[in-house]
C-alpha cells in the first residue's frame, strides 16, 4: 500500500524554508552590520582629525602663550610695569628696624622726613610713643 504523501510534506516543506530564512536573515544582517561599521570608523576616523587638529591649535596658543609669559616676567618688562603703575620699590635704606619690649617690629617709610610730616627721624630716635613714657 502507498503512503499518503500529503502527512509528510508539510514536514518536508518547512526545513528548506527556515534554513532559506535564516539564510536571507543573517546575509542581511550581516551586510547591515558591516555597513553601521564602516559608517562608525568614519565617522570615528572624522572626529579624530578634528581632535587632532585642535589639539595642535591648542598647542601653538601654548607656545603664544608661553612666549607672552617670558616676556612679562622679563626684568626690563617688569621694570617698566612697576613704572607704569607708579609701584615704587622701597630702598634698604628707608626700612627701620625698632626694637620694642615684645620683639622686632618694622616700621617702613621715608627715614627722613616721610613720616608724620617730616618727623619720621624724630620719631623714630624717640621711640613710636613720641618721647612720652
């Protein structure tokens, strides 16, 4: 007696249709991958001469940078800035040194006459109080 065919064929039928899906699927998804792949390293490759060409113009301000900074703490610019600003180091010489009960104090100013009024001589032979005790 024959078989009856018709049982076994949608049996038959289904594995050659899955494995032609799966086929279909993975070429698929594979060729996606690969294309996501090589739009990322572009798109990597991009950022990085960006990066790179910022890094550099980074680098060159540095060196602006660096020169301006030499060139400010020159002794010729500094001499010219506390010119400018009217600064006036004080001499050795206009420092005086009083020896009071407590310590060391240091007192500056013109020796001479800057002190109250022209003073500064009188007041520093007899003392802060002014000769009073």
């Amino acid at each position: 007696m024959a078989t009856n065919r018709k049982s076994r064929s949608g049996i038959v039928r289904l594995g050659p249709f899955c494995m032609a899906v799966w086929a279909c699927g993975f070429l698929c998804f594979s060729g996606l991958g690969y294309v996501w792949h090589r739009n990322r390293n572009a798109q990597l490759s991009r950022e990085l001469h960006r990066r790179s060409a910022h890094l550099e113009w980074v680098r060159k301000q540095n060196q602006q940078l660096d020169q301006v900074l030499e060139e400010l703490r020159s002794p010729r610019a500094l001499q010219s800035a506390i010119q400018k600003w009217q600064l006036g180091l004080i001499a050795p010489e206009q420092v005086l040194s009083v020896v009071d009960a407590g310590g060391v104090s240091r007192v500056v100013g013109d020796v001479g006459g800057g002190l109250a009024g022209g003073l500064g001589g009188a007041v520093a032979s007899r003392g802060l109080r002014g000769g009073v005790e």
